[in-house]
C-alpha cells in the first residue's frame, strides 16, 4: 500500500556520540487519521506505517548511537568510552533514516535501548521505550513479545514513579497518569493484585488533578482488572478440582 509521504519531513540532526551531522525523517502527526487509543494511551492510525513512533528514535548512520528526544545531550567520556567499545566497534554503518517498516522501527527501538541502559538514562525514559515496542509488537499480532516488553516496561514505571524522575523528564507525564498507567500494565501483565492497588491510588488522585479522563479510566480499569481477577481465581480453581479429582 502506498504511504501518504507528505506527511513525513526530514530532520537534520548531530550525534551526541560522535558528531555526524545526518537526516532522517519524522513524522507531522497533524497529516494522520487517528483511528482508536487502546487503554494504555497506544494510539493506532489509518495509516499504521506512518504512526510517529516508527520514528521516535533517531540512529546515527555512522557510529550506531540511537536516541530519542527525552535522552540528555551530554556523554561524559566514560559514556562515551562505553558507546564506543559496545556499539560502535561492532556497528557496519546502516541506515535507518528514510521510510521505516516495522522491523526496522523494532531494530530501532532495541538500539535505543541498549544505549539508555549503556547511558544509565532516565528510568521513564527506558519505560517509555520498552512500552513503544510493546505497542510495536502489538501492531505485528506477537502477543508474546509484547508481554515481554510490557513487563520490562511497567518495571521501569515503578522505579520511575518511586524515585519521581518523571517529574523533569517526562513532559507529558502526571503523577495521576504514570499511578493509571502502571495500573493499566499491570493489569495487562495479569498482575492484578497490583493493578488494583495502582487503580485505587488513581481515583484517591480525584480532588487533586484535574484530569477527569484518567480518574473515570482508572475506575472503568480498576472494575475489568476485578472481574479479570475473580475470573482467573475460578479458573484455577477449577483446574486444581479438575486435578484432584
Ligand atoms: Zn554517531
């Protein structure tokens, strides 16, 4: 199918790591048809090969340094040094910066990854990446590999919110909306026990946000993540009478 390439722009853009100046593209996400947003905010397009996370990482062409825009600028030397022993002396230059399908954006994303976690980024930052992939493996129908990253993701979530380093870093993201959105994980991951707990701290969030939306998410979840749960405890049940009898 053919892509509507107005809506891509090529970004010019200097590597922190090693200082190649390069393009590569972006997407306006004004040009796009939304088309539903699942319950942990994953937003699907009309036109899926162009949704802007295909393009949220940026990889240098020449050293394999990958990055997002919420990644800090600064290598300190030792950064640097780790860069340079675990991802350029093994990288043959490859291009990431034109028109991306979903391997490549998935490629793109374990790139980014690698290097926050070489880079001892932020751990929103690193939530926010593994969850992307997720929602990557979502688009391409691998349910296993989006639990995987799911968990990761949700992980990451936890420290951030108890070390609050979303407050800096995550422009986009409330302390009401990281309590939903770990609950939403959760619940996904089948950890309802937890997923409860984060949904009921949500709506204790109600007389001090003003975003309504997440509180009335919060309970619309908190009551799947319940019957979820009661359902799942039968089932066992019924597997362990199964098994005695
Ligand atoms: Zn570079």
């Amino acid at each position: 199918m053919a892509i509507n390439l107005d809506a891509l722009f090529d970004r010019k853009w200097t590597c922190h790591a090693c200082e190649t100046t390069f393009v590569s593209q972006r997407v306006r996400s004004n040009q796009l048809q939304l088309l539903k947003r699942d319950s942990d905010f994953c937003t699907h397009y009309k036109e899926q090969r162009l949704n802007p996370i295909l393009y949220t990482v940026t990889v240098c062409p020449s050293c394999g340094y990958s990055f997002t825009d919420q990644f800090s600028n600064y290598l300190p030397p030792h950064v640097k040094k780790r860069i340079q022993d675990n991802i350029t002396s093994k990288w043959t230059p490859k291009e990431f910066g034109g028109i991306r399908g979903y391997e490549e954006a998935i490629a793109s994303y374990k790139l980014a990854i690698y290097t926050a976690i070489l880079k001892e980024e932020a751990y929103c930052v690193k939530a926010g990446l593994y969850l992307r992939l997720a929602w990557l493996y979502r688009f391409v129908d691998k349910p296993e590999e989006e639990q995987r990253f799911l968990q990761l993701s949700v992980g990451e979530y936890e420290k951030s919110f108890t070390h609050s380093d979303f407050v800096n870093k995550d422009k986009d993201m409330s302390e009401t909306r990281m309590l939903y959105l770990i609950g939403e994980l959760m619940r996904r991951i089948e950890q309802y026990d937890k997923a409860i707990l984060y949904f009921s701290k949500t709506v204790e969030m109600k007389n001090r946000t003003i975003e309504s939306g997440i509180i009335n998410m919060a309970r619309d979840q908190w009551s799947v993540a319940r019957e979820e749960y009661k359902a799942k405890k039968a089932a066992s049940l019924e597997m362990n009478e199964a098994q005695s009898s």
